[in-house]
C-alpha cells in the first residue's frame, strides 16, 4: 500500500503555503496570535494523525477499507475500487496510485488545517482529555456524508475560503492527476470531483469533532 502521510509540522506548513499563494495572510500567520493557535493544532495532531490512518488507508485500498467494519465503506470510499475497478492504487498501471495517493491525502489535510486555522476553540490543547475509540468511532461513520454535514459550517468569509481552498486544490492538484496520469474521461471526473470534496469536508469534520471531544 501506498502512504504519503508527512510529519504533522509539514503538513501544517504545506498548508500556509497554499492559503499563501491565495490569499495575502503573512501578516495574519506571522502574528502572536496565529503561533499560539499554530502551537495548538500540532498539539491536536497528536491525536487526529492516528485516528485518519485508518480512513486514509481506505481511501486506497479495498480491504483496508472493509477492514473498518462500517458496511459499504469500501463502495463509499475507496478511490480505486470506485472508479477505477481496482482493489488499490497499488494496482493502477504505470505507477499512478503513487499521485493518487498524494492527492487523497492532500485534499484531506487542507480540509483539516482549514478548520484549525479558521475556528479557535479554547481547550484544543488538550489532547489527553479525547477519548480517541468514541471519536474515531463516531468521525468514521459521519466521515461517508461530510459534504453534506459540513458543506455549510463555516459562514461568511469562512464559507467561501473553505470553498475557494478547495477548488484550488482540486484545479491544481487533483484534476491534473486524473487527466494525465490517470486518464480518467469528462464525466466520470463530475463524480470524482464530489468524492474529493467529500474527502476534503470530512477534513473538516474531524477537526470540529476533534474539539468537541477536548471539552
């Protein structure tokens, strides 16, 4: 199988550099404030890293995904057996599970910075109060209908960065790895557009629950 998962202080990082070259926030991430809240999110990574993997892992292979023991999360959830009729990126041709896997677990970690980075919430810090079996049980399951869920949390200037980072990414990331190295056709790629979202506001759901469960 495939992984790409990088250290958690990269992953945040990779994640200014794409609201950078968006937006002009070097004012905003170079604050006192944003370090502080920085500082809290790679404490929350101590939890939410681990309880991903599992969900990650069934984005791109078959039994990982069956592994879970939700019924259909492999159906759901899994990129290669979904469109492409494969069991894992490992078994997509001339090497293209390797960007595949990069860009599902792209797309996941921009919809989870964006949450820490917009929302603030005072006990994020407090990793050892999660209970990790109910959360990873509970964002597991809410994780199949994210877009529906999330797709209108966040409101006002908040909504529309959620949306525009993610059509940013998707344009430049995703939509290049299933045309050129895939060579997935125009309509099959409206489908996997939705389940890139999907991925992305599930991201996002996992921070909210995350905070929730350090209260």
């Amino acid at each position: 199988m495939i992984t790409t998962v990088r250290e958690p202080i990269t992953l945040v990082s990779d994640f200014e550099e794409l609201l950078k070259s968006i937006y002009d926030i070097e004012h905003i991430i170079s604050s006192d404030e944003y370090r502080e809240r920085r500082k809290s999110t790679l404490s929350a990574y101590q939890v939410v890293i681990n309880i991903c993997e599992p969900f990650l892992k069934a984005t791109k292979d078959i039994e990982a995904a069956n592994s879970i023991g939700i019924p259909d999360y492999g159906k759901a959830l899994c990129f290669p057996y979904r469109f492409l009729k494969k069991p894992s990126t490992t078994a997509i041709p001339n090497q293209a599970g390797e960007p595949l896997s990069e860009v599902l677990d792209g797309v996941f970690f921009t919809g989870l910075n964006f949450h820490f980075f917009w929302a603030t919430f005072p006990t994020r810090e407090r990793y050892d109060q999660v209970d990790i079996t109910a959360l990873k049980e509970s964002w597991l399951r809410g994780a199949l209908i994210a877009d529906r869920t999330m797709g209108n949390f966040y409101h006002g200037e908040g909504g529309q960065m959620a949306k525009n980072l993610f059509d940013v990414y998707y344009s430049n990331m995703c939509e290049a790895v299933l045309t050129k190295e895939i060579k997935i056709g125009f309509l099959k790629r409206g489908g996997c557009k939705s389940f890139f979202k999907n991925i992305y506001w599930a991201g996002a759901l996992l921070g909210v629950q995350y905070d929730m469960a350090t209260k």
